[in-house]
C-alpha cells in the first residue's frame, strides 16, 4: 500500500492535475454537508457533480438516472457541457438494452475505467456518440446505488489520456458512495414532500367541487386544474358523451365543444380514451411502451393517461391527461383516481340539484290533508329532513355507501352526526355485521387506546387476561370515530398505520392482526385549522377526509324545523299518551325565529320539556313554550315586560336616579339569567349570544349578583 506522502506526490506528479489535500478535505465535507440539504434532488446532483469534477481535475462530467420503467438512464445534471451537447445530452436517453459503458456499469454495479478511448475496445460506437470522444481522453464511470440497487450512473471524463493510481479510483468510488446516499436521501425527502403536496391539491380540489350544488363548469374547471396539478402533465382533456342527445363534449382546458356523436373528432377515436370508457378502467400508456395502436392526441406528447368518468347513469367519458417522456407514478394514478370519482359525485350532487329546482317549481298546491300527510313522511333512512341541503347529503349517503373510503362528517353538536354514520353503514354492504361508535372525546387517551387495539394478558398491571380491541370486534362491519379530533397526537400516529396498513397489534402483543373495518369520522371541530395550529396530524387529516359530509345546523335548514317538531309531537303523544295535533300559528313564528344552538338535540329536549311540563290543550300555543324561546323576536331580540321592574308610584316622594338604577341593573340581571339559561350554563356561549366577550360577562354576572 503506498504510504500518504507518496499518495500524495502521485496525485501530484500524475497527468492528471488534482488539488491538495486540503482542497479535497473540503470538497468531500461540502458534499457530506448535503446529507441535511433541504434543496431538490436537481440541485444537489449539480452541486455534487460540480465538485467533484473540480476537486479531481476532470474535464467534464454528467450524472444519469433510471426511469419509472428502469429501461432507460435519462440525463439529470451535466458538468462543463457546451450547448449543444448539454442539449443532446438531456434529449437523448440510454436505452438500458444497448452496449455502452453506462449500461454495462448500471447492469454490473461496477465502476468501469477507460484510459484510452482510441485503444479500449470496450468503448462502442454508442460511446463515441454520447460522448464524442473519438481519438484520446479517458473516461471513469462509477454506478450510484444503495446496498445492491443501482439507481443511476455518474461518468466523468478528461481530454487526454490519463493513468489513474489506485488511490484516485478509491477516492472517486468515495465520492460516488456519498453521491448515492445524499441522493437517494434528497429523492425520499422529495417524494414525500410531493405525495403531501398532491394530498393537498387533492383536499382543496374536493372542497371547491362540493362547495356549490350549482350545475355549471365549476366542477369542470377545478377538476381539471387540480389534475394538471396532481400530475404535472402538459395538457387535459375532459370528454363527456351525452347518449340521450348522441353528442359529445371536448373540454381541453382552455375552450369547451360540443359536437354531433356521428361525427366524433378524429383526434379521440383513435386514441386510448374509448378504450378507458369501454373497459371502464384507468388506461395508461407511457413509454418505454407507446406502441399499442393508439395514436396520441397532442403531438409530442406520448405519455397519456385515462381515468373514466360515469355520472350517474347518463353521461360516460374519461379525464385525459398528456405529458411528454415522464411517467405517471402509482401516488399520482392513484390521487387522479379519486379525484375524478369525487368530480364525479359532485357532478351527481349538482344533477340531483338541479332536478329538485325544477320539479319545486312546477308542483301545485295540494290539499291540507295531503300536505299534512306530506309533512310528516320520514326522511332518508329514519333521518328528517326534506331541505335541499338534507337531500344533497342524503344522495352523498347513497354514493359512497357501497365504497369502504373513509368519511368524515362535520357539524355543531346535535345536528345528527351519528345518525348520518348509522345510515352510511345500513345503506351499505355490511349492514348485517357490527356498528361500533367510540367516542374519543370521552375515553382519555391511554384508555382508548386499549379499548380500540385491546391487549394481552400481562401487558400492563391490572391486565390479568387478553381483551379482545373494539377494531378487532368490529371486523367486516363500520366503526365511527366520533369526535375524532380530541384523539391523542401519540394515538393518531398509531391510528394512521392502521389505515394504511390493514392490521392492528394488541398492546403488549407482537402478531399482527389484519381487519376489515369501514370507517366513518366525525367532529364539531375545524380539523383544518388544527392542523395549522399543530393539533391534529396532516397525514392522518388527508387520510380520512377523502369523502367529507358536511352536516348544516338547524338555523339552516328552516324547511325542516318545523317538519322535525311536528315529529317530535307525534312521537311524545305516544309516549304520554296526549292528544296534542300541533301549533299555533304564534307558535311556528316562534319556533322558526329560535336560534336553536343545540341543534335537532336542543329541538328534541324542549319539545319533550312541553309535552311533560306544560298543561298542553290540543295546540301548542306560545305560552306553552319555554321563556327564552318566547324572549326572542323575529330579529333576535329580547322582549321585556316593563310593568315587572316598575316601582309602586302613589307613594308621592321617590329618588328617581336611584329607581332608574335600581331597574336597569334587573334588568341587565334577567338578561344575563336568560342568557345562561338559553345556553345551558355554559359561559362561553351566553358571551357569544349576548355579542359580549366571556370576562365581561362574569363581571356583569358579579355585578348583579348571579352565581
């Protein structure tokens, strides 16, 4: 082995001019540095290339990386390139198949040294092409790869031939070694970073379509603008076939036709559209593979993909993407995937929609008994409610019923969000298996936790037996998580790996469990917003709000109010055997002007409190609702009966300020009484009903005296 002096006069003295050691110190801790580089994968290949062809005297350099198809090594980074070979470079791939260099080290994961390129006969013509080496110079390539996955080829070159010592092989197989690391790091990070950025692109795109039951080229727009996105594809193409009117429409991002279904553009029968609508299933033709009969739609453009389209049972058609070379990789096939069945859905949402407008507008009035009939039919699934926003949800309900995608309802407590759970599980294929509902707001979290995974005998103090998990119990059937956002950060980690993976592990166990469970989620709160707060994982969030439902509050929903109380009534005659038919018309106003915080669950308690407590005739009549019902008018004001503060004033003699305060600190205190009473007790919702902030409020309640 030559000692380091000698090493050194080598590098020196050799034909190929290499800096000192000091330089190349540096140079490999610049690349070492990179291993916590946040940069992007091009740029790090480039620093990296950069300095080691500077640090090792070299003329020129380039680093290659295998394709999605791993047939061919594309040109990532090139060093010292003119022009017009960087330019060839990048334009022209290494066919894997073909004999080179590059391919032979990408095959072998050997690096490969040529000192003389007239002379070696391992260099092939396809060498002397890429590389236009044709008389002198010498070549080193080493592959990139981790353990025995090469990944890619980095190949440096010199004008003139050059005589590498055994010390300048083994320094350059080090750089190549840390060069496979840092970019193999910088590729996981990207990754990534990228499924998180499509995750996102995903979420946004399926709000905005269901944010509106309008039937316009909204969905269209966001459809296509969040797939251009998701796969950084160069041009769209959303094609619908309308059988009833035998038309078809052509919507390419930019202008939308319509045209006769007899005269079909000749750009799309030849292409791998009618093949994704007939076969109902994603068609995606992307090279090394472009040869199958199908001829591109956009020239230039030979990677394209085709995820179908049905909504409902009228319109087919397929979203067509098109880039070039690039390959569209599982995470983003399978991103576009659910994209268009949520485009779908919404389609289906804005169909329904729009037929419930015109079908509102031709009915005619109907007899009383008729629409009393009407009135009290129940809605979809045992859920009332024949609003439009219901009946937009109770069709979501039907949709994604028959699918196991997760769902994750919405809503202010007491509007329903149990019942809507219950009814995705009956409408669906598992009906006949387990319903199980946890609430996680209610369980602490090591608690839930072994209620949910269950555990071994041992596993903690007092586990003396296995306990069998509510997820292993509720295997084949649904299970709602309500409350989902009062889960543990810890929990929600181990929660997110069930949903990828499939199985569970009991505490203190080690074997694996798969499980077939449909879940539903639900909260009253903004797990948006606590995911920017950092209460609530991201990854977990995008995961289970593929199909979000988003529940209205009562106040919302005024067609039903009264649908529901009416309801209600029936339900308690039987209960109380009373005899009560309904409401007065004073009654209704006041029932419709309630603000009704607690929702559906606030609407069912005081209809109980005035079918126990109240001497209830045949009608409801105002008097026989609670007072902070009747304490609010139509604009949400309170209606105060004056003669109660007034003071006796026969007496002749009275000190006027005194009265006056005396009668407004009453009546501050009857308004904060019945503001407390409207909400409960609870502080924090009195303040908001009162427009006040909740310090005030307990001053003002010290003030008067109210505990």
């Amino acid at each position: 082995m030559v000692t380091t002096s000698r090493y050194v006069d080598a590098l020196l003295t050799s034909a190929m001019p290499l800096a000192d050691k000091d330089k190349l110190l540096k140079t490999l801790l610049r690349i070492t540095s990179l291993l916590t580089n946040p940069s992007n994968v091009e740029e790090i290949m480039q620093k990296i290339l950069d300095d080691v062809v500077d640090a090792l005297g070299f003329d020129q350099g380039i680093i290659r990386m295998c394709d999605g198809s791993r047939q061919f090594l594309e040109t990532r980074v090139v060093k010292n390139y003119k022009p017009e070979e960087a330019k060839r470079a990048f334009s022209v791939a290494i066919n894997l198949s073909h004999d080179c260099v590059a391919s032979k080290v990408y095959k072998t994961g050997q690096a490969m040294v040529i000192e003389d390129v007239s002379t070696d006969p391992r260099m092939t013509e396809t060498d002397r092409l890429l590389t236009r080496l044709n008389d002198r110079g010498s070549i080193f390539c080493a592959p990139l790869k981790i353990g025995n996955v090469v990944f890619g080829i980095t190949a440096t070159w010199c004008r003139q031939e050059t005589s590498f010592f055994p010390e300048m092989m083994d320094l350059f197989l080090t750089f190549a070694n840390q060069m496979s690391i840092i970019i193999h790091n910088a590729q996981l990070f990207d990754n990534n970073a990228e499924k998180i950025r499509q995750l996102t692109v995903l979420g946004k795109a399926v709000s905005e379509m269901n944010s509106s039951y309008v039937l316009d080229n909204h969905i269209r727009e966001v459809l296509t603008e969040a797939a251009l996105d998701i796969s950084s594809a160069s041009k769209a193409l959303f094609y619908i076939i309308d059988d009833d009117k035998n038309r078809f429409l052509i919507h390419d991002g930019k202008q939308v036709t319509t045209e006769e279904k007899q005269l079909r553009n000749s750009r799309i029968e030849p292409s791998i559209i009618p093949q994704a609508i007939s076969s109902n299933a994603i068609v995606v033709k992307q090279p090394p593979i472009t040869e199958d009969g199908s001829i591109p739609i956009f020239d230039g453009l030979d990677s394209e993909l085709a995820i179908p389209l049905h909504i409902g049972d009228k319109f087919r058609g397929a979203l067509y993407l098109a880039k070039e070379r690039s390959q569209y990789t599982p995470d983003q096939i399978n991103v576009l995937d659910i994209l268009v069945k949520n485009a779908c859905t919404a389609y289906d949402n804005s169909i329904m929609h729009s037929l419930l407008s015109r079908e509102a507008k031709s009915l005619k009035t109907e007899v009383e008994k008729l629409k009393e009939r009407e009135d009290f039919l129940l809605g979809f699934d045992n859920i009332i409610g024949t609003s439009t926003k219901m009946a937009g949800i109770f069709h979501v309900i039907k949709e994604v019923a028959g699918h196991n995608t997760p769902v994750l309802i919405q809503g202010e407590s007491g509007t329903g969000k149990e019942l809507i759970a219950r009814a995705i599980h009956r409408q669906s294929n598992r009906n006949t298996r387990a319903f199980v509902d946890v609430n996680c707001a209610a369980i602490p979290g090591t608690l839930l936790e072994s209620e949910l995974f269950g555990y071994e005998a041992g596993a903690f103090t007092d586990a003396r037996k296995k306990k069998i998990g509510l997820l292993d119990y509720a295997n084949g059937g649904t299970m709602l998580l309500d409350e989902i956002g009062d889960m543990s950060f810890p929990l929600q980690a181990k929660f997110l790996r069930v949903l990828e993976e499939g199985h569970i592990r009991r505490l203190g166990g080690t074997e694996n469990i798969p499980i077939d469970v449909r879940f539903v989620f639900s909260t009253n709160k903004d797990l948006s917003k606590m995911v920017n707060d950092g209460l609530f994982r991201e990854d977990l969030y995008y995961r289970i709000s593929v199909v979000p439902i988003v529940l209205p509050p009562l106040r919302e929903r005024g067609e039903d109010i009264l649908l529901l109380a009416k309801h209600y009534v029936r339900e308690f005659n039987k209960k109380f055997r009373k005899k009560v038919r309904g409401f007065s018309k004073e009654a209704e106003q006041i029932l419709l002007a309630y603000r009704w915080a607690g929702n559906v669950r606030e609407l069912k308690n005081i209809m109980e409190r005035v079918m126990i407590l109240q001497n209830v005739g045949t009608t409801i009549l105002p008097e026989n609702l609670p007072a902070e019902m009747r304490a609010a008018d139509e604009g949400g004001n309170y209606r105060i009966s004056m003669d109660t503060f007034l003071p006796n004033l026969t007496s002749g003699s009275m000190d006027y300020t005194a009265i006056t305060e005396e009668i407004t600190n009453k009546i501050k205190g009857k308004i904060l009484e019945r503001a407390l009473e409207m909400s409960r007790g609870r502080k924090s919702e009195a303040a908001k009903l009162l427009n006040i902030s909740r310090y005030k409020l307990i001053r003002e309640q010290k003030k008067s005296g109210i505990s």
